[in-house]
C-alpha cells in the first residue's frame, strides 16, 4: 500500500488562472451579420479561482461510430451465409471478433475526411485475419467440414468488398449531415496559421465544422479580422458555452505552450472533440509521419488528439477487477486489520475508523476510510497536513502511517466504487482547490478514478515531495492508461509493502 500526499513542496511556477475583461479583436463587418456565430463579451471581470472538475458532458459523433459498425456487422453476416453449413456457427461471433479487430486498427476513430477506399488494405488485412481464424476453428472442431482455399478466399474478398460499400455509403450519410448539421469549432493557435485553418473550414462546409473564433493567447498577434480573436481563458469559456462549441481545432501541439495547454481542460470539461492540425506542414518538412495519414482537412494533415481514456470496455474491466483483488485483499487482510483495529483501540482510545472527505473522480468528494493514527485528543484538520512523526502521533500510529497499514480499510471504498486500486492519489477539497491554481495540470488528475496507490507513488513521490511532480507522473498515468499498466503497479506496489518510508496524510 502506497500514502496519501504529505506536507507540499511548492515547486515550479505557479499556474495562471482565468483573468477579467474582454479581448476581442475588431470584427469584419461581414462576421457581424452571422448571428449564429457571433460572441458575446464578457459582462465584467472575473478573478481566477479553483473549481471543481466538471463530469465532462458526451462528445455528440453525429452517428458516424453506429453506421460504421453496422456495414462491419452486415458485411460478415452477408459473408458467413456465403459458407457452407459447418461454418454458420460463427455467425454470432463474426461480427464481434471483426469489431475488435477494426476498432484495434482505429477504423472507428474520428475522421474529417473519411474515405473507405483508402482504407481498402486495412480492411483486407483484418478480413483475412477473420476468416482464417474461422477456418483453423472449423478444421480443427470438424476437420471433415474443413474450408477449401478457394472458400477462405472467397470469404475473404466478399468481406472486403461489402465491409467497403457498407462504409462508403456511411461515409456519404456522415458528409450529408455534416453539410446540413455543422458543428461550431474553435480554432487555437497563433496568427496566421489558425486564420488559414479557420478559412479553410470557413469555405469547405463538408468537414462539417462551422468556426466560430479563433482562440489566441498571444494578444498581439495579427489575425484576420472576420472572426472573434480570444485571448482570455474567460473569453475562450464564454465563447465554448453561448456558441454550443463541440470542437476544437489546434494549429500546434497544445503542450508546446502552457497557455494552450491549460485550454485542453477547459474543452474537456465541456465535452469539445479536440483536433491538432498542421497548418505549416512541419510534418512534410521534416519527413515526419503522422500517426493518421489518411485524414486530412482541404490539404492539412489532421489528426484527433485524446485526452482522456475513451475504452469503456476496459474501463469496465478495470472496474470489474478492481472489486473482485478489493474483495479479495479484504479476506486476506481481515486478520491484519484485525490486530491493527485492536492495536489502536488499546492504545489510542476509542475511534479505531477515520473519516475524512476526500475529492474523486470529476470532483465528486466521497468519504475516505483509514485507521486512525493520531491520538484521541489530537485532530486532523481539513486544511492541515500531518506525517508520520507529528506530536499528535503515537507509537503504533507511527509504525500504521510507514508501514501503510493505516490504508487498509480504503480496501473497501475500492468495492463500493468511490476508488481503484490504481490511480491519482485522492486529497482534501481545501488543498485541491490549492493546488489546482498553483500547479499546471493539478486539476486534470481527477479524470480518472482515485487509487490506492498509483505511478507516482511507486516512484517514490510521498512523504515531503513534489506536488507538481506528483501531478505530472498522475497525468502521465492517465494518458498512458492501460489494464498491464495497472497490474505492473500493483506488483511494483506490493513488491516494496514492507520497505517503510515517511509519507501519508
């Protein structure tokens, strides 16, 4: 078991919050008359302040995900039925296998620009991937009804011309809602190259984004003037809310500026699909790859950038996980937390259990369980940090916060939901709210659920340690996220359980 953060070293720079007034450049007349783009200024000044994270509202795809998934399913149900009797048993299964593998090839992933022909060798690779593995199943259930070559191939080409028909007509739907249906989007990015990226959305209505400012953090830069320039965190948030923003269209990468980078929570909050496009053509300069090259937006290389995990399915394992080792652990320990209940109550006092509000996953607060490690006539503040070595500490509440046994009982608000065994390190609202103006990126951690332990602490990062590097390893964790990224940190946490260190709060 890992601890809770302890007194905070400040380092780094402190974050800039949200300042006041309006920064709008001068709008071209012909902008005016758009209503539906216009944006209002900001009514008065507003002081920066820490706030809790929003749940982040669902990104709408305008269907293009279902549609998808549909030509994949009919494409293998058509192909199966093409089979002869002893393979109709993997109806069921084709389609699902087949989804896994496309959804594995990011066939499913947004696109501007989707083209079922480039995808043409995709596809044909993950067809033959398919329709062997259902001819070594079927040879080796019932090798009398094995498939001939000339069947496998023939599933195969089948696949591969319906699964491309049924997406092209997808793809034709998914451009015709888009001309008839287009989104607002933001533009961010410094001076002319968001002004060309925005005129180029402005004049292709077919990429289905309709812009609606640019969002600049360099104040003097020298922009086109036929759309709102935003300069102010307050602005650029304004202009997400009134214009129903749902997209944002970055000219570099977001982390290249720390300005921009802090943008990147205010879209996520409200649920905008972020984009990174290449106005410059940095990528064909330099020879430089992009990890999509078929998408494209009237000749900029473009690509979606994700925040945040976007795998509920392996969230739901994780979950799932979780409660099953939680319960577990819970069984395992029962005689350990028994002697650490007895422990306290004989030395301590009465009030073997502490209590204390904790801040969750999208800033829900929840009720954190420990045992308590400070005298009975001692007190824990909300807005007071405490170590292994307080006065108010005794002996045996010494050796429960080094050896982190004192974290035993978390076990259990890991089953009812309110944690994870892995991930950020849960704090009090008080220092939250703290942080949060203080350290860049602090605020993101809470887009995942809190854990027990988690990256930052296997590396050493409790006790008197950074509280921005301990925010930078969190979110580091988050946008690595995997289910072998979770079981390696169990098992770096359990291998160094009884090396007792300072730490915990």
């Amino acid at each position: 078991m890992t601890m809770d953060s302890a007194p905070a070293r400040h380092t780094g720079q402190g974050g800039t919050g949200p300042t006041g007034g309006s920064a709008f450049a001068p709008v071209h007349p012909a902008a005016a008359r758009r209503s539906a783009t216009a944006i209002h200024p900001p009514r008065g000044p507003r002081t920066g302040q820490a706030r809790t994270a929003l749940r982040p509202r669902r990104v709408r795809r305008r269907g293009r995900v279902l549609p998808l998934l549909t030509a994949d399913a009919l494409a293998a149900v058509l192909t199966a039925t093409t089979l002869p009797a002893a393979a109709l048993p993997v109806l069921s299964a084709a389609p699902l296998l087949l989804a896994a593998l496309h959804a594995q090839a990011g066939l499913y992933r947004p696109r501007l620009a989707p083209s079922a022909l480039l995808e043409l060798p995709v596809l044909a690779g993950r067809s033959a991937v398919l329709w062997c593995s259902v001819a070594a199943v079927t040879a080796a259930v019932d090798p009398a009804r094995a498939m001939g070559w000339s069947a496998l191939l023939t599933a195969v080409c089948l696949q591969v011309v319906l699964a491309c028909t049924g997406r092209g007509l997808a793809n034709q739907l998914q451009r015709r809602a888009a001309l008839r249906w287009p989104a607002s989007a933001l533009v961010v990015g410094p001076g002319a190259g968001a002004s060309a990226v925005a005129a180029a959305l402005h004049g292709r209505p077919e990429f289905g984004l309709r812009p609606v400012g640019l969002a600049d953090s360099q104040a003097h830069a020298e922009v086109d003037g036929t759309l709102p320039l935003l300069s102010t965190h307050e602005d650029i948030r304004r202009a997400v809310i009134q214009n129903s923003v749902g997209h944002a269209v970055f000219t570099r990468p977001p982390e290249a500026d720390e300005r921009t980078a802090s943008l990147v929570r205010l879209f996520h909050d409200h649920g905008c699909r972020l984009w990174l496009a290449d106005p410059a053509g940095t990528a064909k300069v330099t020879g430089m790859r992009v990890a999509h090259p078929t998408d494209q937006l009237w000749g900029y290389a473009v690509q979606p950038l994700l925040p945040r995990p976007a795998r509920p399915l392996e969230r739901w394992a994780k979950r799932g996980i979780d409660t099953v080792l939680a319960l577990i652990a819970l069984l395992a320990a029962a005689p350990v937390m028994g002697l650490c209940a007895l422990a306290v109550r004989v030395w301590d006092g009465p009030g073997v259990i502490f209590r204390q509000e904790r801040v969750g996953l999208y800033g829900r607060p929840f009720t954190l369980l420990k045992f308590r490690t400070l005298r009975a006539d001692a007190h824990e503040a909300a807005t007071r940090w405490t170590v292994a070595g307080d006065r108010g500490m005794s002996p045996v509440g010494s050796f429960l916060r080094k050896s982190s046994l004192d974290e035993l009982p978390q076990l259990w608000n890991v089953v009812r939901g309110d944690m994870a065994l892995v991930g950020p390190r849960p704090e009090r609202p008080f220092f939250v709210a703290k942080f949060s103006t203080v350290h860049p990126g602090y605020e993101a951690r809470h887009r995942m659920p809190v854990g027990i332990t988690g990256l930052a602490q296997i590396n050493g990062l409790r006790g008197d340690t950074s509280i921005e590097d301990r925010a930078r390893f969190d979110n580091h964790y988050i946008d690595t996220w995997s289910l072998w990224q979770d079981l390696w940190i169990l098992a770096r946490t359990a291998a160094s359980f009884f090396r007792f260190r300072l730490g915990g709060s």
